[in-house]
C-alpha cells in the first residue's frame, strides 16, 4: 500500500487530526493505557523482531479500510442518484470516520515504525 502514501511526514499527518483519532481506535492510546493497567509491560510490539509483521499488519487494515471506503463512496453516490441527501451526508460522515481516518493512521503508524526500524 505504500504507492498509496499520502507523505513521507508524520507532521501531514498530526495536522489533519490523526493523533486525535489514535486515542480512540483499538490499540489507540486509550486502549494500550489500560491493557498495561491491567498488564504491567504491555506493548503493541512485543519483541524488536516484530515490526515487520505489524508493518505486514497495518498494510492489511489499510487494504481492508481502502476497500470499505470506496465501497461506501459508491454508495453514497447511489444515494445522491436516489436523491437522499440526508441519507448521502450520513454515509459520507460516518465513512470519514470510520474508514478514512483509518487509512491515515495506518500510513501515520507505517512511518513511525519504519523511522523505528530505521528503513527510512
């Protein structure tokens, strides 16, 4: 997914709000402060081995998130076809935050584990 990065910058992304949605999503910030509340040491990434598979990871969430949203966007257009607008709008808000969003943070989190591992 990486032909698909919007930019090389973690700052692109902290502009548009993606530190913001980060506290909420699973393994967000809010999630990862209770899971070592209740798990003394918890981490995202266990070992230093394991990078590669959660780079393997957000390219999969990004794939899934990618394909909803332009499914979403397709239906959305089928609504303004129909002439519900309202019902357009609805789809079009919940599609940025439930998809569009995502795919941000998931090159937001490529980038800072890549800048980790050092392969930037």
């Amino acid at each position: 997914m990486a032909k698909f990065q919007l930019s090389r910058s973690t700052a692109f992304y902290e502009r548009l709000g993606v530190r913001f949605i980060r506290k909420f999503v699973q393994h967000g910030d809010i999630a990862n402060s209770i899971s070592r509340k209740n798990k003394p040491g918890y981490q995202v990434i266990a070992q230093k081995n394991d990078p590669a598979a959660y780079l393997k990871t957000t390219n999969m969430y990004e794939r899934f998130h990618m394909m909803c949203l332009l499914f979403f966007l397709f239906t959305t257009a089928a609504a303004f076809v129909d002439r519900k607008f309202i019902m357009a709008a609805a789809i079009t808000i919940s599609n940025v935050i439930y998809n569009f969003y995502p795919v941000l943070l998931q090159q937001y989190n490529r980038i800072r584990i890549m800048r980790l591992t050092k392969t930037i």
